[in-house]
C-alpha cells in the first residue's frame, strides 16, 4: 500500500503552528511568572491575631540566620570558595526569604538566579566527596521555604511554572554534567512539588473558607433587613386598616353634611362634594398600593382581614391566654379609661402581645408583670413588662430567637415616636420599657 506523500506546504502549516503555540505559552509562562498576586501584602496580614501576622516573618528569619552561615561554611570547607564569593552567593541564596514574606515572587527570582548562578560556579569545581551537585541540601532547605511562601500566596497557575522551570533547570545540568549530578535534581523538583500542592490546597482552602465566612456574614445582613422589611409591612397592613376607617368617616360626613345641614350655600355643598371625592379617591389608591403589601395566601383565603385592630381594652384577654399557656402574669392598667390614638393603641397592645410571646417561647413559667400607666398631665403612656429567671426545670421551647419581636418592637415605637428600653436583668429575668406619645405625631408632615 503505498502513502500518498504530503506537500511541503502542509509541513510548512503545521511547523507554523506549532511555533505560535511554543511562542503562547512562552508568552503565558512570562506573564504568570512576572504578574505577582497581592504584592506588598504581607502573609496572614488579615489574621485578627497578632502573633499569627508575625509568625511568616519570625520563620523566614529563623531559616536565613541558620542558613546563611551554614551556606557559607559549606561553599568555603566543602567546595573550597573564596570568602568573598562565598559570602555574596550565599547572601543571595538567603537574605531574599525575608523579602518572600510580602513579595514571595519577586525572592523567587531572586533566589532562583542565585542558586542557578552557584550551580554553574560549582560545576567549575572538581568532583569531591562531599560535593553535591547542581543542588547542595542548603540550597534545598531554602529553596522548599520559599515555594511554601510561594504556595500560600500565588495563584495555581503562576505555581505550576514556577514548578515546570525548576525541573526544566535541574534537567537541563544533568543534560550537561552527567558525571557531576548525583540525583538532587530529582528531588529538588520532587519536594518542590509536593511542597507547592501542600502549600496550595491550604491556600484554597483558606480562601474558601473566608468567602464562606463573608456569605454568612452577608446573608445574616439580609436576614436582618429582610425582618425589618417583614415587621414593617405588618405594620402598614395593620395602620391601613385605622386609617381607612378615618377616611371612611370623612366621606361620610362631607356626603351626608348637605343633608344633615340645612340652608348650606351651593358653594359649601360643592364644597363638601369635592372633600367627598377627593376622600373617597385617597381611600382607593391607598388601597390599591396596601394591597401590594397583602400575601397571597391572606388574598386566597378571602381578601384583607375584616377584624377590628386590636387595642389596650384587649390586654386582659390577651394576659388571660397567657396565663393558660403557663405563664403566671399580673396586669396593671390606669384606673379610669386612657384616650390614646389609634396608632399608638395598636402599638402598646402589639409590644405587650410580643413581650409576652418571647416570655413563653424563651422563659416558660416565670412570673411577669404588665404594667400600663399613663403620666398626670396626660402626655406620655409607659409600658413595662418584667419578668423573672424561669423555673430551673422550665426548658424554653427556642434556645435561640430570630429578632422578629425585638425589631416589630422597635419599629412601632419609632413609628409613633416613642422610647424603647430592652435587656436582662441581673437576676435572669427580662425587662421591656415602652414609653409612647397618648398623641401620635406626624414625623412626615406634608
């Protein structure tokens, strides 16, 4: 069978290709090997401990004050150097492992151009018994904790040709000097390895880690906003229904006035048909938009809820179911009957109702207190509740809570522009202090 030879143009095309894809990766080589990741920050300089932060710096410090004058009294007895070259080969090979703590890229070269410089000036030496080539164990050390410095802070890439051009320089002195290596090429390049994989899985695994501590801390900030968003539209579902009562009144009054009133001008019933109107238009939109803030599940099951809003005339019922889920409670409220807005009756009802839930979520069994009390010249109505340690053998039903009540809390009484007051007290118990305006004021007038 006989093959059909290839025209020279296709060997040409394909010599072409591959030399682009020699220059690329060439290119790429050079660009991961001079492109530094981070430089000038320092190794665990984000670590909260300080002794942590300071800990490459005292290890880099130990291993070049050992290995400097160890480097120098191998290459001067072993190798038989001149203090002088000794002395600067060593200095390079060593002194640049503090630089790897902030700049481990730039010691490489550094300390990469040094040892290659020694191996090509040892290989000048003649063979001896104890000299080692092209790699003495000095070198080793050094070289190994620099490229765990190395690890900890490049990327995988720029790691992978670091790695590749140690064993493309071991291979290339056994290529030249047969006779002289001994086979420490074969395990600079092997430690090397072994210790870049080491020193990069930590890596990744610590910036794993760090991103997952960064999504907690994120999502627990959405949590918070997303129940501060939650209480508050509760709050606008149930204000809506105050105020559409108002308004309802309005449009009453303005649409029965001319017939209620005799002898109105046309000019006043106009008047009171445009008040009417305009009214029953507000009423519309602001239940247009309230709907929005209506579930789904709420509209499923019939539309908005039909109940009246709840007040301080409700407290003693309210106290009475809690005193059947187990939980000892005294009520104290005003002798004679306390003239409060609507807005800030549905307020202290709701901090009392949300008091006493996290007292039976959280401290079933401990004597409590509800207090009401409104100040003599009639500005101001404090609610206190207080409550004890719970019983020793009382376990809670939720270790821990969600903040929803703390937040309602807090937004209903910025709401009407009141003062809250919440903690522990000394004894295990917990205390909530309300004081509310009798008068809501308007905190966005028009």
């Amino acid at each position: 069978m006989q093959t059909t030879p290839r025209p020279p143009g296709d060997h040409r095309a394909t010599r072409a290709r591959l030399l682009r894809a020699g220059q690329q990766a060439l290119r790429t080589l050079a660009e991961d090997l001079g492109r530094p990741t981070g430089p000038g920050a320092p190794l665990f300089g984000q670590v909260q401990n300080r002794w942590l932060r300071l800990l490459p710096y005292v290890v880099a410090f130990t291993f070049m004050v050992s290995l400097l004058p160890s480097s120098v009294n191998v290459l001067v007895n072993d190798y038989g150097l001149g203090g002088g070259p000794a002395g600067a080969l060593a200095t390079a090979q060593t002194v640049p492992l503090m630089l790897a703590v902030t700049r481990p890229l730039q010691a490489w070269w550094v300390i990469f151009a040094a040892d290659i410089v020694g191996a090509v000036f040892l290989a000048t030496v003649p063979a001896g018994e104890h000299r080692i080539w092209p790699w003495p164990p000095v070198v080793i050390i050094g070289y190994l904790v620099l490229m765990l410095a190395l690890s900890l802070r490049e990327r995988r890439r720029t790691l992978i040709a670091v790695w590749g051009a140690t064993g493309a320089v071991s291979l290339l002195f056994e290529l030249a000097r047969p006779d002289r290596s001994d086979g420490t090429w074969v395990l600079m390049f092997v430690l090397a390895g072994v210790v870049l994989l080491v020193g990069g899985a930590l890596r990744e695994r610590g910036a794993a880690q760090r991103k997952l501590i960064e999504q907690e801390n994120i999502s627990e900030a959405e949590r918070a906003m997303r129940t501060l968003l939650e209480e508050r539209t509760r709050i606008a579902r149930e204000l809506h229904d105050v105020v559409a009562h108002h308004m309802s009144v309005i449009t009453v009054q303005a649409d029965s006035a001319p017939y209620r009133i005799s002898g109105i001008p046309q000019a006043a019933q106009e008047e009171f048909s445009s008040i009417a109107a305009t009214a029953r238009e507000s009423l519309a939109e602001m239940r247009r938009l309230l709907g929005v803030l209506r579930s789904e599940e709420t509209e499923r099951h019939g539309g908005p809820e039909k109940a009246p809003q709840p007040g301080l005339a409700q407290l003693p019922k309210l106290v009475e179911g809690t005193v059947r889920a187990g939980v000892p409670v005294e009520l104290a409220m005003p002798g004679e009957p306390v003239v409060l807005a609507p807005a800030v009756d549905l307020s202290a009802y709701r901090i009392v109702q949300e008091a006493l839930a996290n007292v039976v979520r959280h401290a079933p069994g401990a004597r409590t207190r509800v207090s009401v009390t409104a100040d003599g010249d009639g500005g101001r109505l404090t609610v206190l509740v207080v409550n004890s340690a719970p019983p020793r053998a009382a376990a809670p039903l939720e270790s821990s809570g969600t903040g929803h009540g703390l937040v309602g809390m807090r937004e209903r009484v910025r709401l009407v522009d009141g003062t809250l007051d919440t903690g522990p007290l000394p004894d295990g118990g917990f205390r909530v202090a309300a004081r509310l305006p009798m008068t809501a004021k308007d905190r966005h007038p028009a």
